[in-house]
C-alpha cells in the first residue's frame, strides 16, 4: 500500500493527466453513450478507502488537503462519467425537429446557436420555442448527472459537494449569489433592455461586438496580444481546444481560459507539488482568467491591442461588459441550482434564480440545459469577485493600462501556492463594491 505522500502525488498528476486528455479527445472527436472514461484505469486510486487513508495525513503534511481535495475529484469524475457522457450526447445528437424550421433535424446545441446566429427576431424565438420543447430529456439527464455527483461525494465521506467546489469561508453559496444579485441589479436593469430570455442569452453572447477580432482563435493571437510580457517567456501554458469564434463572449472565453493557464504557468515555477499548482475548482485561477476576460471592457486595451477607435472601442467596451455582466449573474444562479440535492429542488431553483439573473423568465424544462448544469459555478463566482478587487488594485498602483505595464506583469506573477484560495465575508463585502463600481465605470457612464 502506498503511504508516501509523493507517491500519490505522482498518482493524481497522471490521472489527472489521462482525464484531461480523455476530454480533449471526446470533445474533438465526439461522445458516446456508454463511455466509461478515461480514470477507469485508476480505479485502486479513486475509492472511498483511499479517501479515508489521505483524510489521516497529519495537518503538516503541506499537500495533505490539496491531495485529499484532489482524490475526492477524481473519484467523483470517475464514478459519475457515465452520466455525464450521457448529458453530451444528448446535447449533440442530430434528432430533433423543430416546427417552422423545415425537415433539418437539429441538436440542442445546434438550435442554440442558430438563435444566436440569426438576425430575425421571429426565427429566434421560433428556435426558442423549439429549444424548450425538445430539452426535455437532456434536462432529466443533467439533473440526475447532478445528483448523482452529490450522492457520490457522500458516499465517499466528504461533507459534501460545497466542501469540494465552494471557496468560501463561514458563508453560503446562496448568501454570496444574493449580495451578486444584489450589487449588480441596478446595472442589469439600466443596461439589458432584452424581453425574453433567448434575447438575454443573445446580449450575453455580445453578437454585435464584431470589431477587431481574428478570422480564428489560435495561440498565435494569445501571442499577439501578450507576446510582450516578459514574465511569460519561458512558462507552460495549457489551453487545450479553443472554442470557435462565434461572437464577442468567445473571446471573453478564450481569455478566461488563458488567464487560468497564465496562473498555473507561473505556480509551475514554484515547483511545488501537482496538487497545490493546480487545484481542483481553482477561484485562484478563476480570478486570473476573469481579469483577463476584463480586458475585453477596457477601453485603452481595446484601442492599444486591437486598434480600434475611441469611439468604437466604447461601444464594443459596453458590449461585452453587459456580456460579463449576465455571466456572473448566471455564475450566481447556477452556483445555487448547483448545491440543490433532488431534482425538484434543481428545477424550483432553476426557475427562480435564473429568471432573477437574467431580468426574464426561464421555463423549467431547460433545467440544466439552458444554463447548463455547471458544478464550477461556485469558484467562477467567487474568481469573478476576487478579479475585481485584484483590477481595482492594479489599477490604482499601476494605472489603467496596467496590461502595458512589466512591473504589473511581475506582480501578477508572485504566484503563493500555499494556500487554496478562499473567500471570506470581507472578501465578498469587497467583491462586490468593487464590481459595482466597475460595473458603474463602464456600463452606467
């Protein structure tokens, strides 16, 4: 039996490794029903026995909870794959029609997108309509998917999902959703002027930020944009696949996912064990990848980067603020539909807060679908707040071109990986003031 604790590090870090690629190669090449991953080679690693022998690593053992938290996810992957397979290929089968819509048989994501393609506002609510009628079944998957991963975090002897997910310190997910709700009600009010709920997924996809953007997303624009900090030379930066360039909010994305790699890449420098460089539901990297999705609403970075005009980089600065904007009102429901325990329970709260986030109402049967079932709702929300209070600060030592700035550069780059990030009262009270001037800043004028 394994006792050394570099041993399980060495463990974790190579499913990790065989899960992370087993996504990449589902997503690229398609999922099938059945599919029963790719941790089920690391079966002796992912019980509930392991689970109990990391739990007694003595408190000095530095990477005891990073382990442990790491075991936990890994199991909770392993044993509810199935399922979540099951919810992708539902997503992406070609077997629905849609009145009004022709022969064409569509997939949930294929209608998705065609209601944010479309230009008419008769056909998009047509595909609407026809969304919410065939999501039906998706939905009772992504419910039970979910269920599913909280009856296997008690199973394994965790005290739950939210000891897992949820970086919060003394309080709740739903308290912290409330104050977001709350700080950003105002600027939701003022700035989306959308009646339906399609139309508000449309503002949040920032259709008509269209200016300035490459023909594709590849790392060669990453290079582009930030091939001038120095403190990136030399760094291992993990993307993965990009998704396609279909509006302004994929660019948002593709900065996110560029921030978090920017934050495991200078924590790799640390040298420090797998399970502290690269946590599982990171709000650490969250907050680094929600930074740089900030730089999409800031008007110098939009003139200096991508050359854009006074006039137009304000336009497009307030498109995608008010698509960041529902992004964390949507991190917020879905971090509450999230910690839900019985479907019922995921559907009253899918009604509720995402028709709250959005200033719309959403019909229960795209539960888990529309937003989808998202269990890293919580460290989004809580990287979102975070960013803020790290933005203000940049700003204020460096000033508002902070992204030119090598000095702001270093200081981004003092990585401390002792610690999992986790967010306090104090911490969310600051979040949120300070997302609430940002939000005033940019979008309220």
């Amino acid at each position: 039996m394994m006792t050394d604790p570099g041993r399980w590090e060495e463990r974790i870090e190579q499913a990790f490794t065989e899960y992370r690629l087993g996504l990449v190669s589902r997503r690229l090449g398609g999922w099938r029903s059945g599919d029963i991953g790719p941790l089920v080679a690391y079966r002796s690693l992912t019980t509930r026995e392991r689970f109990e022998q990391m739990a007694g690593y003595p408190k000095e053992v530095p990477n005891a909870d990073s382990m442990l938290r790491w075991q936990a996810y890994l199991t909770i992957e392993r044993v509810t794959w199935e399922e979540r397979a099951a919810v992708e290929v539902l997503r992406r089968s070609f077997d629905h029609r849609v009145d009004g819509l022709g022969e064409v048989a569509w997939s949930l994501r294929s209608l998705v997108l065609e209601m944010l393609a479309s230009r008419d506002l008769g056909r998009r609510a047509n595909v609407a309509r026809g969304l919410e009628q065939a999501s039906a079944e998706a939905s009772e998957s992504a419910l039970k998917w979910a269920i599913r991963r909280h009856g296997a975090a008690y199973h394994l002897g965790t005290e739950g999902l939210e000891w897992l997910e949820v970086p919060l310190r003394d309080m709740g997910v739903r308290q912290v959703a409330e104050r977001v709700m709350a700080g950003t009600d105002d600027a939701m009010a003022a700035g989306i002027k959308a009646e339906s709920w399609q139309e508000v997924v449309r503002v949040a996809a920032a259709m008509d930020a269209r200016s300035g953007w490459p023909a594709a997303l590849t790392p060669r624009w990453f290079r582009w944009m930030f091939g001038g900090w120095k403190s990136l030379q030399g760094i291992h930066l993990e993307l993965g696949p990009l998704c396609d360039p279909i509006c302004g909010a994929s660019f948002a994305r593709a900065l996110a996912r560029f921030g978090g790699a920017i934050h495991r890449g200078w924590a790799m420098r640390s040298q420090g064990p797998f399970s502290m460089v690269h946590r599982p539901f990171d709000a650490a990297a969250a907050s680094y990848g929600a930074l740089l999705a900030s730089l999409l609403t800031s008007v110098p970075f939009l003139k200096r980067r991508m050359g854009l005009g006074r006039d137009a980089a304000r336009i497009q600065a307030r498109s995608l603020g008010l698509s960041l904007l529902i992004s964390v009102r949507m991190n917020a429901a879905q971090a509450i539909v999230a910690t839900m325990t019985s479907p019922q329970a995921m559907v009253e709260a899918h009604v509720t807060e995402v028709s709250k986030a959005m200033h719309a109402s959403i019909p229960e049967t795209l539960a888990g679908v529309v937003p989808r079932y998202e269990p890293r709702a919580a460290s989004r929300l809580c990287g979102a707040l975070h960013a803020m209070t790290r933005l203000r600060e940049l700003v204020e030592r460096f000033d508002d071109d902070w992204f030119d700035n090598p000095q702001a550069h270093e200081f981004l780059s003092e990585i401390d990986i002792s610690e999992r990030l986790v967010l306090d009262e104090h911490d969310v009270r600051q979040g949120v003031e300070n997302m609430s001037g940002w939000l005033s800043e940019w979008l309220l004028g």
